[in-house]
C-alpha cells in the first residue's frame, strides 16, 4: 500500500511519526451494542503511546434519537480541543478491530473541514501482533485552538436519500452483510424493519479487506465497487445500519481516487424506523 496522510497510513508510517510533535492518534473503537464489550475500558488498558481515546457514541449529537449521529461543529470543536487537537496537526485514527470504526471518525473530522486525518491501516490487531508498544497511560494534553468548517457536501439526510433512490441518482450503496441487506436476518437494533432502500446496491464493507484486517491494494477496491454494480464516474452515497461501516466503503472510494461521494449519517437506523418509507427485500 502507499502511505497517505489524509486517507490510510500503515504502521510503519505510525511508528516512525510516532514523535513527531504535531502528530495526534486517536482510539476510536467501537463495538455494536450486542458485543458485550466495552472500548473505554479496553483503552484504559492498552493503547498505542499518546493515543487520545475518541467516544464515537459521546461525541454525537445528543439532541437526535439516532445513535450517534454527527455532533454540531461547536461541540466537535471543543471536545477536540479539550483532547489537545486542534489546527495543524496530523491525526491517525485507528480501532481494536482492524478497520472497522476508525472511518467513521477520519469521515467525521473530513466533514468538520479538517483534511490531515488517516486511518490507521489495520488498527491495533496489527500494531500489537507486530509487537509493537503499547502503553495505559493517559495522555498529557496541551490545549490547541481548532476551527471548523462544516462541509454539507459529506453528508446526506434521510430527504435526499429517498429522493435519489426514486431518481437513481446518486448511487446508493449499503455496507451491511448480504443477508441483512436482502431482509434475511434480523437487525440487531429492536423496532427496524428488515432489507434495503430501494434501488440501492449492496457491498459488505468487509469485501474491501484482506484477511488480516487491512485494506485491500487499489486495483482490488475498484474491482469489488464495480462488481457491486457502481459506477465509479458517477456519485455516490454509502449507507450502513448506524453510520459507522458507511465509512469504511467512503474510505475505499477516496483510496481510488473518487471524491464525488457523501455518507448518509442516519442509515437503516432511521430509514428501517420509519414504516412510510418504502422497503426492499432480496438482492440488489
């Protein structure tokens, strides 16, 4: 892979910038709410030296009965800078999972205006079977000043959804596993109902990962986007259960090279809540 600092940085890139003095990492694990784990906890324990841990479900707008949907730019803004992040720095997020959360922050920090944020490829499954340190230190924070400018271009609401799926245009692509996508499996969250926004394609967010957790070479991602029936010289928004796999399929559509995309923040989440939105079931 080549190392980019605004989209996917490998661990050798990590652990030779690991000093650098604007350099801040982030912990942004998360699990679904049925993994009975607990990603502060875990983080206390052990997290790559200086990390910052990141609440994905804090850090949210409160306000929405969505699970954490994007917080206002104000209150992005200060949780930062109570964290010692601010303007000028290179941020490198990862998870305890490989590539699974992670995206979801670099897509937020991308949607506050801030364009020096990458993922960690691999996260800390791959940072710590390498051996490498880890430490359960808190961090010393130094306060930095940061500004935000919010770009509504990243993301889309639940109108703009339904519009393009009856028009066609944007693609709409789900990150889910097949079976949830087709109305097979139960959602994990209780009241959904289950299958898809019409017209939307279907493309497992795992699909873009090599068995050890990392993300695929390019050629490869372009490969599994086409095969899921997207036209990449068209836009796209990508959609998941609750916003946080949509990331990981926006992150591999950057890695190509196609910026002419958006997340869709309230997802099957919100679309599966509402029973006057239509449903449908089966393949793509």
């Amino acid at each position: 892979m080549h190392d980019d600092p605004k989209t996917l940085v490998s661990t050798d890139w990590l652990a030779q910038h690991l000093n650098d003095p604007d350099l801040r990492v982030l912990d942004a694990s998360w699990h679904m709410p049925d993994a009975g784990r607990d990603p502060k906890a875990e983080y206390d324990t052990a997290h790559i030296p200086g990390a910052r841990f990141f609440d994905i479900d804090e850090i949210s707008d409160q306000r929405s009965d969505l699970p954490h949907m994007a917080p206002p730019a104000e209150k992005f803004m200060s949780r930062m800078r109570a964290m010692g992040i601010g303007d000028g720095h290179q941020v490198v997020v990862y998870d305890s999972t490989g590539v699974f959360s992670a995206p979801r922050v670099w897509w937020l920090f991308k949607l506050m205006g801030k364009t020096d944020v990458a993922v960690l490829d691999g996260g800390l499954p791959k940072w710590q079977a390498e051996g490498r340190p880890v430490e359960d230190l808190p961090p010393v924070i130094r306060d930095r000043h940061m500004t935000v400018s919010r770009r509504n271009d990243l993301v889309r609401d639940v109108t703009q959804v339904a519009e393009a799926s009856k028009l066609g245009t944007p693609q709409l692509l789900d990150a889910r596993a097949a079976n949830r996508f087709a109305g097979e499996a139960a959602e994990p969250r209780a009241g959904l109902r289950a299958g898809h926004i019409p017209n939307a394609k279907n493309l497992p967010f795992g699909q873009l990962l090599n068995d050890d957790g990392t993300m695929k070479d390019e050629t490869s991602l372009k490969a599994a986007f086409e095969a899921a029936g997207i036209d990449l010289s068209r836009p796209v928004v990508t959609t998941c259960g609750s916003g946080i796999t949509a990331a990981v399929l926006a992150l591999g559509l950057a890695r190509i090279g196609h910026d002419d995309w958006s997340l869709y923040d309230g997802s099957w989440t919100e679309w599966g809540a509402y029973g006057d939105l239509p449903v449908a079931t089966g393949d793509a």
